[in-house]
C-alpha cells in the first residue's frame, strides 16, 4: 500500500516510528487498521532498510481494542461462524512477531483487549504513567483467550499473574506492570519518546544480521523442545554471522577500543 490512513509511518534513518492514527476512538482497531497494520509488517522481513519499528499511540490511548461500534455494524461479525474478521486481525499478531525488526512499544493511557496484545506482541515495553492494560476480551462475554494473549501474557509474567488477569480482566497498571517485569521502564507520559532513544540507540548499535537472529533466536528458543533444540539454532545463528564482514568489523573495533562500522555484509 502506498498511503496508509489510520497508521502513520515517520522513518527517522533504520528506525521506523508506527503511531496508531485515530485519536478520535482511542486508536480503536477498525477493518482498515488491521488491513494496514497486515500489509506494513508483512512488508518488513523483506526491507533491509528498517532495523526497528517503535509502536505507538496517538492522543491519549495506545488503543482501546476493537472497535466495538464498527464491529457491531459488520455484516460478516467477526464473533461469528468461522474464522471471518477473527483470523484477520489474529495475522497483525502473527506478523509482528514473524518480522526481524525488534518492536518497542510505548504504551500511554488504555491497552485494552486487542491492543494490549500489539503490547504484548512487542519486544520491548515501556510505559507512561496513565499506562492501564488489560485482556478486555472476558468481558465482553467472550473468552480471554484471544489474539495471541494465552501465549504471550504467562510467558511474560508468569501462569500466576497470567491466569489473574485473563480469569477477571482487570487493568494492570503501570507501577505494577513494572513490578512484574511486563514493561522496562516507566516514564512521564511526555518522556516516552525520550526514554525510548537509548534502547533505539544500544540496538542501532549492534550488527544488523545479529539483531535480527536475536529476535528470531529468542523467539524459537522460547517454544524449543529443550537444550539441545536451542542450541542447534544457536549454532546455526552465530556461524552464520561469523562468515559476516561485520563480525570481522566487530572484532577488530573490539582490539582497536572504538565503536564498530557495520556495513550489513
């Protein structure tokens, strides 16, 4: 797509900024927000050019979920019989966490059912104050379950606090969320973008192909079968950035004390 309406990109060099765009309805998720959100992360495990996305919210939400008075207008009601709107919004999660670029989102105000998964689908969190999340799914008299939430939340935080959230869907806030190792930092709201930079920094920092088997190590080495299943990709990953004109870079800027020049080779 060449234009997108309820997404706005601003690229600042590798780093992509993502801001939610429909402040109006606290960046409620709407057909057109999923079939924009699908096309820009199905786009980035091809786009060499961008090296981390950073997610968030305009006006005073990150996003309330789905947009209840649009989904209540659908013909095809996403609740309904097959996998429909369901399947379609589920792929937004399923990208996100497919692409090799980190995501770090920056989380304001509400995070509330399928935007506290965009949350949760991130690789670094970091909180405004006003921050309150929760799996909002359970009561709306359906189950908590739901993109992707079962299997991001206990990973996160643990069964325990998983199971309390997702069972009564109360808000986690943000002090809490911090206490629980959701979310690496809690900032002012008008400090997110600021606090964000060192992590855009340290990352834009690395080699580019060594970030990328990172996020991708981590993410098979959370399901792998055991030890050896996870080693067997670590192995593959550092051999292959081993053959890298970068790792030689690496190496030499390490004996040489300054700061590398990777070239993406």
């Amino acid at each position: 797509m060449s234009s997108y309406e309820t997404i706005h990109i601003e690229k600042r060099g590798a780093v992509d900024w993502l801001t939610l765009n429909r402040p109006e309805s606290l960046n409620a998720i709407s057909t057109q927000m999923v079939t924009e959100l699908r096309d820009y992360f199905g786009g980035l495990a091809e786009d060499e050019s961008v090296r981390i996305v950073v997610m968030r919210g305009a006006g005073r939400a990150f996003c309330a979920g789905l947009d209840i008075k649009q989904a209540g207008d659908r013909e095809d009601n996403p609740f309904g019989g097959g996998m429909g709107f369901q399947g379609y919004l589920a792929e937004v999660y399923i990208r996100m966490r497919r692409c090799p670029q980190p995501i770090v989102a920056l989380v304001q105000g509400a995070a509330c059912g399928g935007g506290f998964s965009f949350v949760l689908a991130a690789d670094i969190r970091i909180a405004g104050k006003s921050a309150k999340m929760n799996a909002a799914f359970i009561r709306l008299g359906l189950s908590a379950c739901d993109m992707g939430s079962s299997y991001f939340l206990p990973r996160l935080v643990g069964t325990s606090l998983a199971s309390e959230l997702m069972l009564t869907g109360r808000f986690i806030h943000a002090d809490r969320a911090l206490a629980t190792g959701l979310v690496s930092e809690v900032v002012e709201d008008n400090e997110l973008e600021t606090a964000a930079q060192p992590y855009i920094d340290e990352m834009l920092a690395t080699s580019p192909m060594g970030l990328r088997l990172t996020k991708e190590g981590l993410s098979i080495a959370i399901d792998a079968a055991g030890l050896e299943a996870t080693m067997a990709i670590e192995n593959r990953n550092q051999l292959m950035c081993s053959r890298t004109e970068d790792f030689k870079e690496g190496m030499n800027a390490f004996l040489e004390k300054r700061q590398p020049v990777y070239s993406n080779r």
